[in-house]
C-alpha cells in the first residue's frame, strides 16, 4: 500500500465517522431522488451514467449494477482533469467488461457534438433492435455528484439539433461546484426527428460506503462536500499524490525557462494592469494573477520535494514533507502574515482549487488493473 493509500484511508475512516454523526451525505433530498430516478429507469431508452474520469471506477453509479448493459453508456467526464494515460486504460477496461463507454469534456463544442452523434447512434441500434420503439426518446442521465450531470444536459442541449423556435426558449440546469444542488429530475431537448429528451438527475451516492480510501477519493475529486472532511486533509492526501508522482518534474523545464519571477518583476506585472479599466482590468487581474501565482505555486513545490532527502514510502516521513509544503506554500499565496492561525486552512483552500481546475498537473486516483497496465505501456514504449 503506498503512503498516499494510507494516509486516504485515514481521511476516509474521519469522513465516515463524521458522516455518522451528521447524517452524512444521504440526506431526504437524495433518498427522495435516488427513488425517483428508480421509478423512471424503466421507463427510459437510454441510460447515460456519468462518471468522473478522474476516478473512472470509484464514481461508479452503484444503483445500476444489475440495469442491463445494452441500454445504458458509460460516459467519462472532466477527460481534461484526468491523466490521458489513464483514459485509454479505462476504455479498454470498460470495453473488456462489455460495457459502451465514451470519454468527454463538458466545456469543449466538439467533444459534446460527438457525445451527442454517438448518444444518437446508440439510439438507432436499440431502435433497430426493439420495433416498439416509440417516436419520442427519453434519455436519462445519471451519476454520483458533481460528476457535471447538469453540465454535460445544458451542453448537449445547445448543441442539440432543435428548431429555431425552440433555441429561443433554452433553458438551463444549474450547474456548481458544491455537489447536491440538482434537486430535482429536470428534462430538455436535444434532437428532434426523432425528439429526443434528456433528463438531468440529482447526484445520488449509496447510503453509506465501506471502503475508506473511496470515501477519500470520492471527497478529493467534490462528490462529498468538504465540510465533512476538512479541507486541509483534503490538501494532505493531494500533496502524497503529488509527491508520488512525476508531475512535479515535468514542471522543471517550464520553471527554468521562464526563471523564478523576482518580486520586482512581479510588481511590474501588478501595475501594468492598473492602466486597464473596469472590466477588462477585472479580467487582467483574474487571468495574470493566477498566472503567477501557479508559477510561484509550482516553483515552491517543486523546491520543497526536490530538496527532500527522506523516504516517501515512510508516512512519516511523507507527512513531514506535507507539513515543509505548507509552509513554503504560504509565501507562493502571498498569504498575509498577521492571519497567523489561518495560514493551512487558507492555503489547503487554494491548492484545493487549483488542483481541481487542473492547474497542478492530472491525475488519475483509480489504479487500472495490472494487465492492462502492462499492455498500455507495450503499447506506450
Ligand atoms: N474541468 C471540468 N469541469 C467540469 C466539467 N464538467 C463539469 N465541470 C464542473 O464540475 C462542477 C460540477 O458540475 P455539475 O454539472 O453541477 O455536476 P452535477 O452535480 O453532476 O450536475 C462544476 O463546477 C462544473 O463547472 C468538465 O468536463 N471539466
Ligand atoms: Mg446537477
């Protein structure tokens, strides 16, 4: 087991307590969704489980374990977050279990236009099939939290080839980063001739989970909202991944190229936006500021584990190597230094951020199985 599987099965065992205590993520909303969305499975043509492809097998949608496989997809989103050589490993994984899947990115045009050309050709291969299918399509999508159900439905809905009229009246499911905001079962066009109709569902999770380190994963990637786990454990389970990993390498080429910013430079990039006005200043400082400080957030990671001389495969040695992160991260946020107390907790919420916008590198937490490993990287090599 590696140091990162440790430490997230410890984080898991907090997450489940915690969950006791406070009802946990399965709260009446979801138990009354979770019964809605049974009630209507047999009823639709398609299933479209969401999955993360981040976590392609731990954000499975349990409820569907025994729903016949040729009426449903496995759709992985957020591909742009997850390692690409993961994505190709999972396929395959999926295809070996006889199982359709597909890999996409909810905010990219052309990979939502194929979703919905491959959505659509399924549909004509159960239409061929079944001759009682009917003129109106009902396609329903279905997941874990956050996994970007309500993103994925506004998408394909845009895209959907819709008459003019229709286009006018387009509607729009909420879509968050705090999972369980879909409330409620909610249905858009897509297609028309046939009409095709997608129903966007509330994130459903199973009432308790066993398996810690899932619990961990699932909290890191946003299906379980942080206040049960803490943020700052969140960070620590991110940052052994981070340490096990090579990604912190495949920085030293850029950071060296573009040279450690010195504060004056820095400053001089500060103040070049003053000349810009309203909006578009607002846009400078969104955009340059995160800018530099990724670079200055990779730069001190980067320092920290390269000058680390301990053994990784020691917990507590990883965690001593965690704690020296913290401490230079809080230079890298330009962390005031009277909010003494707070620095971990400000820290732990903005390396939160951005690993999950993918600006740390991708990662994917699910290990494929061992075969396919080695087949992947023949093919690799
Ligand atoms: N990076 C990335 N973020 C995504 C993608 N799809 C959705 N998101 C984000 O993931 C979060 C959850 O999306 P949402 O659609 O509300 O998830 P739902 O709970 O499954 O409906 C939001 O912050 C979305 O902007 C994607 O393909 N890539
Ligand atoms: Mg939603």
């Amino acid at each position: 087991m590696t140091t990162a599987s440790k430490i997230a099965k410890e984080i898991g065992n907090t997450v489940k307590k915690a969950a006791s205590r406070n009802r946990g993520w399965f709260d009446p909303h979801m138990a009354a969704a979770s019964r809605a969305i049974d009630e209507r499975i047999p009823l639709v043509d398609l299933v479209v489980e969401i999955r993360d492809a981040r976590v392609p097998l731990s954000s499975e949608y349990e409820l569907l374990r025994n729903f016949p496989l040729s009426k449903r997809i496995v759709v992985m989103n957020k591909m742009d977050l997850a390692n690409p050589f993961y994505i190709k490993g999972s396929m395959r994984y999926f295809q070996q279990q006889n199982c359709i899947s597909y890999g996409v990115y909810s905010h990219n045009k052309d990979n939502v236009k194929g979703l919905l050309n491959f959505i659509q050709a399924q549909l004509r291969e159960l239409k061929q099939a079944n001759r009682q299918f009917s003129e109106t399509v009902i396609v329903m999508l279905v997941g874990i939290p956050n996994v970007g159900k309500s993103a994925l439905a506004n998408s394909l809905h845009q895209i959907g080839r819709i008459s003019a009229a229709e286009k006018g009246k387009l509607k729009h499911a909420m879509v968050s980063p705090q999972p369980g905001e879909t409330k409620d079962i909610s249905s858009m066009k897509i297609g028309s001739h046939p009409n095709i109709y997608l129903l966007d569902t509330p994130g459903i999770l199973p009432p308790s989970i066993h398996d810690s380190e899932l619990c961990s994963k699932l909290a890191l990637t946003g299906a379980i909202r942080d206040s049960l786990v803490g943020q700052k454990e969140l960070v620590q389970y991110f940052l052994a991944i981070l340490n096990l990993s090579d990604q912190y390498k495949k920085w030293e080429k850029v950071l060296i190229n573009r040279g450690k910013l010195s504060s004056a430079e820095s400053k001089q990039e500060h103040s070049g936006c003053y000349k810009l006005k309203g909006r578009q200043r607002k846009q400078y400082l969104m955009d340059h500021t995160q800018d530099f400080i990724v670079h200055d957030v990779r730069q001190a990671l980067f320092d920290v584990i390269s000058c680390f001389d301990g053994n990784l495969e020691c917990e507590d040695d990883m965690l001593k190597l965690i704690d020296a992160e913290f401490v230079a991260l809080r230079e890298a946020f330009r962390i005031p230094e009277e909010r003494d107390g707070e620095h971990d907790h400000i820290v732990a919420v903005k390396l939160l951020n951005l690993y999950r916008t993918g600006r740390l590198g991708h990662y994917t937490l699910d290990p494929l199985p061992i075969n396919l490993c080695n087949h992947l990287w023949d093919l690799h090599e």
